[in-house]
C-alpha cells in the first residue's frame, strides 16, 4: 500500500498538480502583499500630507488654480449626471405613485435619494473618473521623467508642491459641486414629475422640505469630503510611484480611477450605515 501512494505522489500528474497548487497559492500571496504594501504606502502618503496642512505649509495660488482645474471645470458634467439621473428617478416613481394614490410623496423620495446618496456618490464617481486620473498622469508624468526627483534634490517637499494642492482644492470642490449637484438633481425631478404626472410644484417641493432635513444635507456634504480626500490620495499615490515610461503613465491612470471608484462604493455604504443606520 505505501508503495502504491509513493508511486501515486511521484507520478507526473501528481507533480503537476503540485506545482499548480503552489503557483495558485504563491500568486494570492503575492496579491496580498501587495494589497498591504499598497494600503500602507496611501496611508504613510496621506498622513504626511494632513501633516504638511496642519503646518500650515500651504501654497494658496496653487491650491486656487486646482480648485478651478479640478473642480469648475468639472462642473457642467456633475451637473448633467446630477440632472438626468434625477429626472430618471422621478420618471420611474411619480407615474406609480400617483396611480397608487400616494402622489405627494414623490417630492420626498427623489429629494431624499438624491440629497442623502446620488449627489455625493455620483459627484465623486464623476469627479473621480476625470480628476483621479489626470492626478495621476500629471504626477505620473513628473515621476517617469524625473522632475520629482529633481524637486527633492532642491530641498522642495513633493507633498507640498504636489499633493496638497490638490488635496484642499479636491475637499474644497467636491462638497460645493454636491451642493449643485443636490439642487439639479431635485429640480430635474420636480419638472418631470409636473410633466408626466402632473404633480405641482408646491406640493413636490412641500414634501421635499417635510423628508429631508438639514443634517441629511450636512451628512450627504460629510460624504463629499471624504471622497474628495480619497480621489485626491489615490492619484497622488499612483502618480508618485509610477514606473515604466509612457506605459506606466497610461497604468498608473488607469489604475487610479478603478480604484478610486470601488473605494468611493465601498465607503459610500460604510458611511451610509453609520450616518443612517439609527435614522
């Protein structure tokens, strides 16, 4: 019998069998290390960052000409998400609820999806699909052909220069464009609702105002914020360790907006359990 199982064990199908369990087994290790490695290089990057703020070490026509790079120029695409994804859901819900009889609920229920989930989340998908990725293309572009490295041997902060910058503009701009964002969205569902269902605007605008209050606004600009630091840390973090040339500009980019998007969906219903769960 052990002769048997030592013939088994030494076959060539048994070897490879092997060989493919360890390749498996050493690939989601790698997976893992690296999923380490990445969260403690954003994590080491971001702490330096909040720290070079809390300095004070802030360079102020920097950080206005990102606010306009980065957040007014985003703007009319936040704004035409904001409106057709609103005037969708009014679409969908006012014809029910006025054939059910409950037709002056709707300017609640688009008020209260909107304010509390689709104006932060989709201003930060949005955001983050164009900024994220010129973050990292930019930073991306200065690491492969060296200008960060001549920056450090002239005794100037990358951080500083580079990222926080950045950073204020992103936490500065996202919670305003949620703001218009929030308004867009209500009001593209209020006309839609006029027009299919034919619910006035007094009474959609009166049940708006008895759903939603202001700490779901507060908490939905609360949200804002931190996806703007998330977008704002992730390009910087893929732009910063870009290697590769060209190609790894092109990654790196890439990279950053996949990433930025799962973490934004991710936190969004994180946030949304501790901010709602009691509501």
């Amino acid at each position: 019998m052990a002769q048997v199982l030592r013939e088994v064990e030494e076959s060539p199908t048994a070897q490879a069998v092997e060989r493919v369990s360890v390749g498996v087994l050493a690939s989601i290790g790698r997976r893992v290390s690296d999923s380490f490695e990445y969260m403690g290089g954003l994590t080491m990057l971001t702490w330096e960052t909040l720290k070079t703020i809390a300095r004070l070490r802030i360079r102020f026509a920097e950080t206005l000409n990102q606010c306009y790079l980065l957040g007014y120029q985003s703007l009319i695409i936040v704004l035409l998400t904001s409106l057709f994804t609103g005037m969708v859901f009014s679409l969908e819900s006012a014809l029910t609820a006025v054939q059910y009889g409950f037709g002056s609920f709707v300017g609640g229920i688009v008020s209260y999806t909107v304010v509390r989930e689709l104006g932060p989340m989709l201003s930060a998908v949005v955001v983050a699909g164009r900024c994220c990725a010129a973050i990292a293309a930019e930073l991306g572009s200065m690491e492969v052909t060296e200008q960060i490295e001549a920056l450090k041997s002239l005794g100037l902060a990358p951080v500083r220069f580079l990222v926080v910058p950045r950073l204020l503009a992103l936490m500065i701009m996202l919670p305003l464009l949620t703001i218009f964002a929030d308004v867009v969205g209500v009001k593209g569902g209020q006309w839609i609702a006029y027009v299919q269902a034919h619910i006035g605007t007094q009474d959609f605008m009166a049940s708006a105002r008895q759903t939603v209050g202001f700490e779901d606004v507060v908490k939905g600009l609360f949200k804002s914020l931190i996806f703007g630091i998330v977008i704002a840390m992730i390009g910087a973090y893929e732009g910063l360790t870009t290697t590769g040339g060209a190609a790894g500009v092109g990654k790196s980019a890439t990279n950053a907006v996949v990433t930025c998007i799962i973490v934004i969906f991710i936190l969004n219903f994180v946030m949304s359990y501790f901010l709602y769960a009691g509501a």
